[in-house]
C-alpha cells in the first residue's frame, strides 16, 4: 500500500508525470479532479471546494472555522485514499499530512521560473506575462499553504525524497526512476505499520473537523492525538459550557474510545477588550 506525494511548481510538467507514473503502476491519481467527484459524499459544496483547496485558512470568524473544516474534509478524502494504498496523492500537502508515515514517497518537481512561463503560456495557449503572474500568484498561494498550515518552507528539499528539475530531466527518466524508488524494500517494509498511523490521523482530523463545524463553539485549534481509540485534547476555550460541549463532540465521534481533556477556561475576550 505505497503511496506517492507530489509537490509542484505550476509549470513545470508534474501532472503528465503523474499520469504516467499511475498508469505504469496502475496507481490511482488523487488529483483536482478526483476529489471534487468525492466532495460531496463528504458534504463539501463544490463552491467550498474552490474557495479553499490549497489555500491558507484562517480560524477568527465562524466563516473562516468552516472553511478551516472544508480543507480538513480534503484531508480526510487523500487519507482514506492513502490508508488504501497504491496511491498518488497530487499536492494538497499530502507529504506533510502523513509525514510520520514510512510507507510515503515524498516528491518535489520544480524548474527554472521563465521555463515554466514559456511552458504554460505555449500549453495553455495564452499571453506570456499573464503566464507569468498566474505562476506568481499559484507559487505565492502554495507556499502559503504549506507555511501557514504545516508551519515549513515549502521549498525546502529536505522535507522531500526525490527533487527534480524538470527543465534538465526528460519525462521517461523521471518516470522511470520514481517507478524504482516506490519500490524500494524500505518502503514495502513500512507498509504494516502505515495503516494505524493513518487510522490515527483520520481520527483527530474528524474531531477536529467537527469542532470547527460547530457554531456554538468559539473554537481555536486544540492539540488532539490519537492512539489507537485513545484520544487526549488541549486547549481553550471561553466557558465551562463550551468546555461540555467539546467534550461531548469529541466522545460523540465514532471511534474514540476513551478521552483524555486539558481544556482551560480563558475568557481571552474579556483580555482584549480590555487591551
């Protein structure tokens, strides 16, 4: 049950790579595409879809928590993906969303910025300088992401296996050499133990999505871990009422057996009015 990460500058060819590094291997690509098919059985409107895939959340305003829970219920589509196996998760973090995982081949395509220009105003038949802000605006937007929800530079190569500048490498080596990465025997070891990683970080991604969703809770993002059915929370919160109510969330979702809680009452409203 391997599974492929990809990070990607816009431009630089990743997407034709991917297509056939799945099909050599007969692996499912998780693209754009693929999830907006899945969205709706995970309640996610395609218009929600849009406003937040790859994008920076934010956790201020009740608009902004469920927007926050919108880009967790992504999350959750690529990780019952991985948890399947044999699987190509494109972008979205998904390097960084199973980073504890040893089962992963962590990807990172990148190339020469006016190459990419060239290469995507020739592909997508358009004017030169529009080519060039819309990969401005996609690197700045990706990077973003990557900064604000996994806290790392997104370029840095150390959070990656395998780094290919697409502009001195043909399509057929880098295909080729993934196909023999993905089957390394440090790989296909890590698989048994992948899945209860996987099943962990399903777990507080769904607690977590469902205290965002909740419009009695003025929510700020907990510390939630996972073990096998055990779970332990911190955080704060602004009433002994919305303290209950967390709880009561967190034991409500399937597949929490016992919860540890270290939620403190802190009425920071009160500070800051005063400030």
């Amino acid at each position: 049950m391997a599974v492929i990460t990809i990070s990607r500058q816009m431009g630089t060819g990743a997407y034709q790579i991917a297509l056939e590094v799945a099909r050599k291997m007969k692996y499912k690509l998780v693209d754009g595409a693929c999830i907006a098919e899945c969205a709706p059985k995970y309640g996610l409107s395609p218009g929600m879809l849009m406003t937040v895939d790859e994008k920076p959340p934010s956790y201020i305003t009740t608009e902004d928590r469920l927007r926050a829970a919108a880009l967790n219920t992504i999350e959750l589509i690529l990780l019952d993906f991985a948890k399947r196996g044999n699987v190509i998760l494109y972008g979205r973090g998904g390097q960084d969303l199973l980073k504890n995982c040893r089962n992963i081949l962590r990807l990172r395509f990148i190339a020469d910025f006016e190459e990419r220009v060239e290469r995507f105003a020739e592909r997508e038949w358009i004017d030169p300088h529009l080519a060039a802000t819309m990969i401005r605006r996609s690197d700045l937007q990706r990077g973003g992401f990557i900064h604000f929800y996994f806290d790392r530079n997104w370029d840095d190569p150390i959070n990656y296996d395998m780094v290919f500048n697409t502009l001195h490498l043909s399509q057929s080596v880098i295909v080729d050499s993934v196909i023999a990465a993905a089957k390394a025997p440090a790989i296909r070891e890590a698989e048994k133990d992948a899945v209860l990683l996987i099943d962990n970080t399903i777990l507080e991604k769904k607690i977590e999505t469902a205290l965002l969703n909740c419009s009695e809770l003025d929510y700020r993002p907990f510390s939630i871990i996972a073990d096998n059915g055990k779970v332990s929370v911190s955080g704060y919160l602004v009433s002994e009422e919305e303290k209950k109510l967390a709880l009561g969330i967190v034991e409500s979702i399937s597949g929490v057996n016992s919860v540890t809680a270290d939620i403190q009452v802190v009425n920071y409203k009160a500070y800051k009015d005063k400030s």
